[in-house]
C-alpha cells in the first residue's frame, strides 16, 4: 500500500464529509474516540529552520521567520500535528534567566549565571504578563501566524516551556536545586510556586492563540530517582496541570526525556492528558503503565533510527511500534520521535515514518483490548 501523502483529508473536513481530517484525526486519538488510522506528529522544532535554511538566531528571534519555517515544514511533509516551540529556554528568559547562543547553530541556552542566588531573588521577579516579557510576545505572534496559514488543517501543539521543577533548575542551577532538595527545600518550594504561576500565564496565552494541546517539559525531574520525583516535581506538576485543566479544554502533555520507565506511573497521576515519552521506554512497558485512559506521544530513536537509519529500517522500526501498541489494546498513541528531531535527519526518514503511520489501521484495536482482559 502506498502513504497518502495528503494525510487523507480535504480542507476544511473537521467540520463535514466522511473522512475526518488531521486536526479531528489528533483530537479523537487523544480522546480515546475511533480513529481509522495512526496519527502523526514528529517533534519538529529547529529541524524546521533547517529544512527552510533559516539559521537558529533568526528562527528564534523572529516570529516571521519561525512561523514559515513550521509552516513549510507542513507543507513539505503534512505530518498531523506540528509544534510551536523554540528552545527550553523562553519561559525562564521572562523570569530574568540570562540566555546566550553558545554557537552560530545552536539554540539560545543559559549562560551558567543563576539568576536566582537568594529568597530576596525570588521575591524580586515580577508576576508573569505574557504580552511583555521575554520572548513570549514573540511566540504568541508567531503562533498566530501558524494557525492562519494552516488554519483547521493540522493539529497544533504548543510549548508552553517548562514545568516548575525544570523551571527552578534553570533558574537557580541544578547543583544549587539539588543541594536545596537535601538540605532545605523551603526556598526551592518557594521557586517552583512562582515557576508555576508563570507556566500557567504563557500556557493559557498561547491557549487564547489558537493552540489545539498544551505541552511542557520536566526532563530534570526525571533524574531525581522515583522517591524524589514523587516528593519534589510531581506535586508541582499536579498543582500546574489541575490549574490549566479548570480553567482551559485543552488536553496538557507532559514531556521527559530520556528513560522514564522508573517515574511512569508517577508521570501518569501527575493529571495530563498525553505523556511524551523517549525511545528508551518500552512501547508495551508504557501502554500497561499509563493505562487506557492516557494518550502516548511518542516514541521512535531520534538518532539512532532517524538520523541513521535507512528508510527501510524507519519503516520497520514503526510498523513494529504501532503493532506492539495495537497488541496492546491501547487507542491513544501519536507516531512521533522520541525527542525533537535532529536538524540533519534525513527527510527520507520522516517519509517513511509518516507514510507507515497514515496505512496503519487502527480497525481491531477494540478486539485486541477485549482479548487483553
């Protein structure tokens, strides 16, 4: 069978016709709802600015520059679901972090120089106002400029940065966070309390914008071992998601990278909605720990497979993956690389991701579930 490369759909058919398109394809795998085929959305961040020849400088500081590279990365490739998203660094570049690019094609990233040393620092940071600080006014700009290029057609995921626990490690340094977390937690608590109030103000702006999901990452936490991530990051990332879910119906993803395994079950009471999830977590490890009622985004090898494997290989690789979920019984699964893609994978490799994904049919997973029971 060959890929359809359109992805299927016609414009505009969210809204009427027979076959739903991408954007309504997404939403319903997240829910839990029939789906006809696997879904897709690579985590395509500064690959885009590598297809569309933009330098990393200006895809971040430009919010023209950034939109079009998404958007002909859209229409290179019509994967269901593209990202906003510019470094992970925005949120805490609002909140005073000093950012430098350490190379000509490197994102921005902290310079080493905390720029949180005492509680007075904490208390110094002023509440978050998305329309001012930082970078924000720039990535709400250009997620506008997304969604009026691409309209209804793709499913749109954005960035909301950090969750607090991540937020405070940028903020304060790790080593200093990790002291903290043995000797006195009270001014890291303090921290992540603020981290998390500014979390909620980008999330809900972008959410105002346009954005279909919300995504954050915690990727530190995941290197605190299970009895620190439950006692530290998770009651944060709890009191963040159950803040944007009152007030928001956007579906929140959580993202850490690297092997999870050991927190999964952690991540899956944290309250959100899709857990993204690295390659080195098993496909059926995952499904079994996270449940029916949570959706996966994830999870092929960003480099091992997608830079340097051979089509053939991306192929089988997720073919493999989609079976082992089907096997499973598990509906809510988005075909994606584990983490954001690699500037220099080869766009053969995306192809033959997506175009395995848009033949898999999703018609017996009913059958495998009650068979799993």
């Amino acid at each position: 069978m060959q890929p359809d490369n359109s992805g299927s759909t016609q414009r505009g058919s969210d809204t009427g016709g027979a076959t739903p398109g991408p954007r309504e394809l997404v939403r319903r795998t997240l829910a839990g709802e029939a789906a006809h085929r696997a879904v897709t959305g690579p985590l395509a961040v500064h690959y885009c600015a590598a297809l569309a020849g933009v330098s990393l400088c200006d895809y971040t500081l430009n919010p023209r520059l950034l939109a079009d590279s998404v958007v002909r990365y859209y229409e290179r490739f019509r994967p269901d679901a593209v990202w906003l998203s510019a470094d992970t660094w925005v949120t805490a570049e609002a909140m005073g972090a000093e950012v430098a690019f350490p190379g000509p094609q490197q994102p921005l990233a902290g310079t080493g120089k905390p720029a949180v040393e005492t509680a007075a620092d904490i208390d110094r940071i002023p509440p978050p106002d998305p329309s001012r600080q930082g970078r924000w006014p720039l990535m709400l700009e250009a997620l506008g400029r997304i969604k009026e290029a691409i309209g209804d057609d793709a499913f749109l995921v954005a960035c909301f940065d950090q969750y607090p626990f991540s937020l405070a490690c940028a903020l304060m340094g790790l080593q200093r966070v990790m002291t903290e977390i043995l000797d006195d937690r009270s001014a890291l608590e303090a921290l992540m309390h603020k981290c998390g109030d500014y979390a909620v103000a980008y999330a809900r702006a972008l959410a105002d914008a346009g954005a279909d999901m919300l995504s954050g990452g915690d990727s530190p936490a995941g290197l605190l071992g299970p009895r620190l991530y439950h006692e530290v990051a998770l009651p944060h990332e709890r009191r963040l998601v159950a803040e944007l879910k009152s007030r928001l119906a956007q579906p929140v993803s959580l993202h850490i990278c690297g092997n999870a395994t050991p927190i999964l079950t952690g991540m899956a009471s944290s309250g959100a909605d899709v857990l993204e999830l690295d390659h080195q977590v098993d496909a059926a490890a995952a499904c079994r720990a996270v449940g029916p009622r949570l959706a996966v985004w994830g999870n092929l090898d960003p480099v091992g497979l997608l830079v340097r494997g051979t089509p053939q290989q991306v192929r089988e690789a997720t073919g493999d993956l989609l079976r082992r979920v089907r096997d499973c019984g598990h509906r809510r699964w988005v075909v994606s690389s584990g983490c954001t893609l690699a500037p220099d994978t080869p766009a053969e490799n995306v192809e033959a991701m997506l175009g395995v994904a848009r033949c898999f049919p999703w018609a017996d997973v009913e059958s495998k579930r009650k068979n799993a029971k």
